[in-house]
C-alpha cells in the first residue's frame, strides 16, 4: 500500500505552484491512502451504488433503410456468395480491420443476413454485436462492461445508456476517426488591453 | 473545518437600502458606514449583509435563493433554479481520465462552459487541454494549450485535460483569508462568490491553474443561459469573484454525470463514489496504472489520470 509520505511543503507553495512545472508520474492505487483517511462516519455501507443492470443501449448505428437485409438478402433473388470479389454493392464497406484473410462472413450470417454470428456458429443480433468484437478484443470487452472503455452516460448512481462498440468504431475500419477540435482558448496574445478594465 | 468565524469582507460596493430586508433595523446605519467606505451602489442591502453561507439558517438560505433568483429574473428575464442540493450520505466523488484514450478535441472545455455558464468575453474556461509530446511523457515543459491542427489527434502528441483536481488538502483552500471556499463532504472544493473578495491568493496557490478570475463583467448570451443552477456552482458570477469546476454540482449531486463525462466522444472520462466498490471509478483505481498529477506536492487530488490501454 502507498501512502503518502512527502509532506506538505506549505511555506513555498505558491510561488511553487506557479513555477513548478514539473510532473511527477508515480504510478500507483491511491484508492488505498485515501480510503484509510475518510471519517468514519461516511464508511457507512453506500446509498448510492452503480447497478450494472440497468443499462440502456441505444439501437445500432446502421443506416436509414438498410434494415432488414433479408429485403435484398432472401436467398432467392439473391444468393449468399462466400466467395471474396470487390462487390457490385455497399461499396462503403472496405475491410480495414486486420488480417487479410478477413472477410464479410467471419462476422455477418452466411444465410441469415439480418444476423451476425460467433466463432461457434450462434448467431447473434446487431443489437448484441459486442459480442461479436469481445470475441478477439477480450480486454477491452471486460473493461466496457465495466463501464471503463467506452463510455456511459445517465446517471452515476443508476439508470445508465451505454454505447456500443460499433458507435464509436466503423466494424470495418475501426480505428478511431480524428475529429476537427473546437476552438483554442484565448492566448496571452489575444487579450484586449482595455481602459480600467483590471481592476 | 474552519473554527474561526471568517471575517466579514468589506465589499467594494455599497449596498442600497432594499426595502423588504430583514435586517433593515440595521439599516441606515450601516448603510451609512458601508456607503462612507466606497461607492458604487450595485449591491443591495440583503446582498451586503449575508453571511458566509455556511453560516447561514435554512431560512436564510431560503431569503438568500429567492434575491438571487430575484436578481437573476431581472438581469436575464429567465427564471433562473439556484440550487442548494447538500452533500450526499456516502458519497465522496472521484474522477479519472484515459490518457491512452483522450484525443484532445476540446469538447468538453466547451460543454463546460455552456453548462457552468462562464464568461463567455473575457473569456473563462474551467478545463485546459495540454497538448504533450509522446516522447516527452507529462512534462510541462512540453505542453501546449493552443494547437489548433484540422484533425487530432496529432501524431506523435497525446492530451492532458486539466481541470479542479478536488484535492483532499487543497492548498487554495487554506490560504483564503476569508474562508469564502471550503470542501464540501462529498469532496467538492467550492466557493462562495457573495463572500469571495477577489484576492486571488487561492489562484496562486494552485498547483494546477484550475481557478479562474473574473476580471471583467461576466457575459454569456441569454440563449445559452442555463437555468438549472447550484448556489456553490454554476450559478451567474459577477465581476470580481473566483470560480472552478465543481464537478458540476448542479448535476452530480442529482445523480447525474458531469458535462464533461456526457460530451466526451472517446469516452475517456470516468466519473462515480470512491465510496462504492462497484463504481467505474473504483474499478479504474483497482485495476489500471493510475497517477496523480503533481503528486509531490501532497495535494492529494480526487480526480485521477490512467491509462486504460
């Protein structure tokens, strides 16, 4: 356990703040320390505590119409084909996501289009895809469950939304989109120096 | 926490007598003394003569919300909430935030500011996204707030948002001289803006730049105004005082995540009760590399970075 041990240094701490620009990483669990120090009388058994269960997961993020794919995909008019071509069709969809070898039916439904599947054969809905991604990203599958990658929204003391991985990765190219950032802050630069206006 | 009853700050304002005070026995000769002291006529008497809020009785608190509500009816013709939701039973609050994961696309620095209603010119923003080199690792020497590329992340870089650290020993806390910020049970550091007298002492002794001063007459159009406010949070500031993230106060103590946490497309900032074992942020202490920003100084901050990769 890591307790704190540098003391205080009160006398030069503004000046300090202001100057001491440097950073010290000490990786640890704080948690510990600080827990030791609360006061009894709030280490009562918690009011308030998160329930896994109730989470909300918005629907997937699929486009307008394309829902259900058994419209075009009936295997009558159209037929599955296993096989790996450049497609006459949802030429949106280029495969970024690992090996090669991979391809649209290591994760859609062969027959069942409206579908994804597992390794095993089950079949899964779009709804459930996470399954799918936790299949081969076990690590990050068990840390959204706990509502660490990812993200939550709601309430930090019950009802909870939750996103699926599918809303913040393309299932095919998945690596993070690079978003325009909002506006800096004003820099020493931009102050308008203004008659009487610090007082 | 503060035995010492805090002095009462002599305002820069004269107060106007307002007729329906309790306290108008006290009236005129205070009014002469304040009104012998400066000049400008802005406060009313209620506003001179309240108390550190503290101090104050449910039934002053109650006068005290309804002139503010009052004030701000009349300055925005909106009604304004001033809430003054307490502490919760049980609960201290605790942050983290994925360096491994943060993109530094500043939304919450202006999620921030819409919620908490900062000045919108002068401009005042309660969180600061550092830009850092990779190589560097956290090194202020290295950081830079104002990157402004088309896309982030940027290569090589990765970010750093700084916000309030809700120390457990804030230092600014202690060198207050009137006691117009304190903490709060659940671990909020907040500050009273009626009793604040702008000496910035507590801006020098952050060791994080996360208190803000509002050097000139706050402004924030009406449209973006929100109405659902918190006595020690984001309630409209005036010229003068200091402000700070307050975990959004006005949100969490009502069961709700911060703003920030809401916004943040990469999801990298985790909020909950250190309290509950099975909360997201006591699972991101038990089971990733967390570090305390600044740890040195024994400020013993409740917000905490990690890396979740």
């Amino acid at each position: 356990m890591v307790r704190f041990l540098i003391s205080f240094e009160r006398k030069g701490d503004a000046a300090l703040g202001r100057v001491l620009l440097l950073a010290v990483i000490i990786l640890l669990a704080p948690l510990l320390g600080l827990a030791d120090e609360i006061p009894k009388s709030h280490a009562q058994p918690p009011s308030k505590s998160s329930v896994t269960q109730d989470i909300e997961v918005p629907a997937p993020p699929l486009t307008e119409g394309i829902f259900p794919c058994t419209a075009c995909h009936d295997n009558k008019t159209l037929k599955p084909n296993a096989n790996r071509r450049s497609l006459g069709m949802h030429d949106e969809v280029q495969l970024r996501h690992g090996p090669e070898s991979r391809w649209c039916l290591d994760c859609h439904d062969m027959t069942d289009r409206n579908k994804l599947h597992l390794v095993s054969g089950e079949r899964i809905e779009f709804t459930t895809s996470y399954l799918l991604c936790g299949q081969c990203h076990g690590d990050k599958f068990r840390d959204w469950r706990s509502g660490i990658h990812g993200k939550r929204t709601g309430r930090w003391d019950g009802k909870k939304q939750y996103l699926l991985c599918v809303h913040c990765h393309n299932p095919h190219a998945p690596r993070f989109q690079a978003l325009q950032p909002m506006p800096k802050p004003k820099g020493p630069g931009d102050i308008k120096l203004r008659r009487g206006g610090a007082r | 926490m503060n035995p010492e009853k805090p002095l009462k700050p002599i305002s820069e304002c004269t107060p106007c007598a307002s007729s329906d005070s309790r306290r108008l026995f006290l009236g005129t000769a205070a009014a002469a003394v304040a009104g012998a002291l400066t000049g400008c006529g802005k406060l009313s008497m209620d506003e001179f003569l309240q108390h550190n809020f503290r101090e104050l009785s449910k039934a002053e608190i109650q006068h005290v919300i309804a002139r503010l509500e009052k004030e701000y009816q009349e300055k925005y013709g909106k009604a304004v909430q001033v809430g003054v939701d307490p502490a919760l039973q049980g609960v201290i609050f605790g942050y983290a935030l994925d360096l491994s994961r943060c993109i530094g696309c500043r939304r919450c620095v202006h999620a921030c500011v819409k919620e908490n209603n900062q000045s919108r010119e002068p401009e005042v923003q309660w969180i600061r996204v550092l830009q850092m080199d990779k190589e560097e690792g956290v090194n202020i020497h290295h950081a830079d707030p104002y990157y402004a590329p088309d896309r982030v992340p940027e290569e090589g870089h990765f970010y750093m948002p700084v916000q309030c650290q809700q120390c457990k020993k804030p230092p600014c806390v202690k060198v207050c001289p009137v006691g117009a910020t304190w903490q709060e049970k659940d671990g909020i550091v907040v500050v009273d803006y009626n009793w604040c007298i702008g000496c910035r002492y507590c801006m020098a002794a952050c060791p994080y730049g996360a208190r803000h001063f509002n050097w000139g007459e706050p402004t924030l159009p009406v449209e973006e105004l929100n109405t659902a406010t918190h006595y020690l949070g984001n309630r409209p500031r005036q010229k003068g005082v200091v402000e700070k993230c307050t975990f959004c106060i006005q949100r969490t103590r009502k069961g709700l995540y911060p703003a920030c946490v809401e916004i943040c497309p990469t999801g990298s900032r985790k909020f909950g009760n250190l309290m509950d074992p099975k909360s997201e942020i006591r699972y991101v202490l038990e089971n990733k590399r967390v570090f305390l920003f600044k740890e040195d100084l024994n400020t013993q901050p409740k917000f905490f970075y990690f890396y979740g990769v």
